[in-house]
C-alpha cells in the first residue's frame, strides 16, 4: 500500500515539475533579443520578423509541437536555415521559458 503512496505521489511531482518552464522568461527574452531578434521578431507586438524565413516567435508559441521538452532540443541542434549560435544551457532553458510564456500570454 505504502508503494502505491509514494509512486502517486511522485507522478503527480513529477507532472507538476515537468509543466514548469524550464528557465527565466525575462532573461530568456533578453537572450533572444540578443541571439534572435536579427532574423525573428522576439518581442510581444512585432508583428513581423526581418525575413519571411524566421517566424515570429509568437507564431512559434501558438505552434502545438513547441513544448517545453522539444524547445530544448531544436534549440541545441543546427539547422541549415539558420546562423550557427552556439546557446550556453541556461540561454537555451530562459529563451525556451520566454518562448512558453508567449503561449500562456495569448
């Protein structure tokens, strides 16, 4: 009985952890203004990125396959389209927190 107790209680943790976003949100868009805002449009109210190639970042948090677990993981791996930034882990946790926060404001 105890078992099922403590199991319980960790998947009901752990589902709370994991809808935490995974960094700052504020530091995160400072970061993305920083990494980003030369191709994308980062900031609420920018309607449109400087290339019709880089989405903005609001159109990114309305998307259903951006989460707080597949964020992370495109932010970390290069893509062809575009420039190679090299993120430290705590920019990619902030940006992709910033990212999330977009969602929940919209």
């Amino acid at each position: 009985m105890r078992f099922w107790f403590i199991l319980a209680a960790l998947l009901v943790t752990g589902s709370a952890v994991a809808q935490q976003p995974p960094g700052d949100a504020l530091a995160g868009r400072e970061a993305a203004m920083r990494h980003c805002g030369g191709c994308h449009a980062v900031a609420e109210g920018q309607p449109r990125s400087a290339t019709d190639a880089a989405p903005p970042f609001i159109v990114l948090a309305r998307n259903p396959t951006v989460t707080e677990r597949s964020l992370p993981v495109f932010l970390k791996t290069p893509h062809a389209r575009m420039p190679s930034v090299v993120l430290t882990p705590r920019e990619i946790g902030d940006i992709a927190s910033y990212v999330l926060s977009l969602r929940a404001n919209n």
